[in-house]
C-alpha cells in the first residue's frame, strides 16, 4: 500500500527539515567560531600596526548574527553568513565524489560568503563602486567544509570528505583571504566612462560617488571547474 500524503509529509519533515536544521545550526555555529577567529586576528594584528610605526587602517566591526567585516589598509573584507541551505545541481563537481555519492544527504549545505572591497568605497559611502565575491564556504551536516574559489583558496580547500571546520581551518582560510585580498590593486574606470559628467555632479560633495571604483584583481575567484 502507498504511503498517505500525511505519511509522505511526515517522512520528509523527519528527514529533509530535520537535515537542514542540521546543516543551518553547523553553518551557524560555523560563522561563530570565524567570527571569534576573525577577532583574535585583529588583536595580533593591532600589535604588528603599532610595531611598524604607519597609521594604518585597521578595524574589526561584528555587525550581527549574520556578518562581520574586517578592515586592513585599503582593504575591506565581508563575511556574509547565508540564511538558506543548499543543494548542488546534478552537474556539480561534488556529485563525482564518493564521500557524497555514498550519503546524499552530505551535499546540503550552508554558504559563508567573502566579498572584498576598497576600505574608502565603504568609509565615504560611494555605493557605485565595485567590490568582488573571493570565496563562498560551503558547510555541511557533519561540520565538512569545501570553498568555491580560485587559485589558492579553491585549490588548497576542496576536500569535502575530510576538511573539517575547525579552529586551523577557519584561521588558514583567513589569512589566505586576508592576503589575496592584498594583493589586488585598486584600477581606474575606462576613460571612455568617465568623459562626462554633469555641473551638478561637480558640485555634489558626494561626486566621487557618481564615478565607480573597483579593484582589479592579480587573480579573480570563480566557481573552480576542476575537481573538488
């Protein structure tokens, strides 16, 4: 006999809600600990600032349960926790992994995201200018964590099976972000973007809002195509 629609409902509420409650709470508790990481980060740091001797920037702001930014020279840094779970569609990489072909189940996961920005973009309000998406952390029901992303960051954080998302992990990926984050210079818009530009654009103390800035990365993260 085939299950009722109320059998069906209860079936899924056990297994699927009941797994994203899961994924959601590890992801959460996840963004916690890259939070009290990301802090401590900043203390040392402080100390090295004052050492060199330049006034450099340098700024840890917890704006809630769902973001954090971080400030260092011309840098600004946000990590973003996602509220939803996810899946991956049938093409992703991750599907020709045994550690999820053999649990399915394993492919829910929650999204950390990192996105960087020029620090002056932030402090003087210029929201035209550009900022980039470096890394999305994908973590699932078992604290098992792999990053989206190019070159370093997708390269040495793509063993879904047995990375976990612990205190080494998180302050590694920090610091990979921190530094690729540092290395990309600020570029000027094509003149042909620029050419023109009203009285009144002139005249607003806001201008330098009107004209998009952005940063021009040494090497930008995508979503990697080679093997996780």
């Amino acid at each position: 006999m085939d299950p009722s629609p109320r059998e069906l409902i209860v079936k899924l509420m056990k297994e699927k809600v009941a797994l994203k409650q899961t994924v959601a709470e590890r992801t959460e508790e996840g963004f916690v600990l890259l939070k009290r990481m990301l802090r401590d980060l900043f203390s040392d740091l402080q100390g090295e600032v004052k050492r060199i001797g330049k006034n450099i920037p340098l700024e840890y702001k917890d704006r809630g349960d769902y973001r954090v930014d971080f400030t260092l020279g011309d840098d600004y840094l946000v990590f973003q926790l996602h509220t939803n779970v996810f899946t991956f569609e049938g093409s992703h990489e991750v599907w020709k992994t045994s550690y999820v072909r053999d649990d399915a189940s394993r492919s829910f996961v929650g999204k950390i995201l990192v996105y960087n920005f020029l620090t002056e973009s932030m402090t003087y309000n210029r929201p035209n200018d550009l900022g980039y998406l470096i890394a999305r952390i994908f973590i699932n029901k078992e604290n098992h964590y792999f990053v989206e992303g190019k070159r370093q960051l997708g390269f040495l954080y793509n063993d879904f099976s047995s990375l976990e998302f612990n205190e080494e992990a998180v302050r590694k990926l920090l610091e990979s972000a921190i530094l690729y984050s540092l290395d990309f210079d600020p570029f000027t818009p094509p003149y042909d973007q620029v050419i023109q530009v009203t009285v009144g654009e002139i005249q607003e103390t806001e201008v330098q809002a009107k004209i998009a800035t952005g940063k021009r990365l040494g090497f930008r993260f995508q979503t990697d195509s080679g093997a996780i």
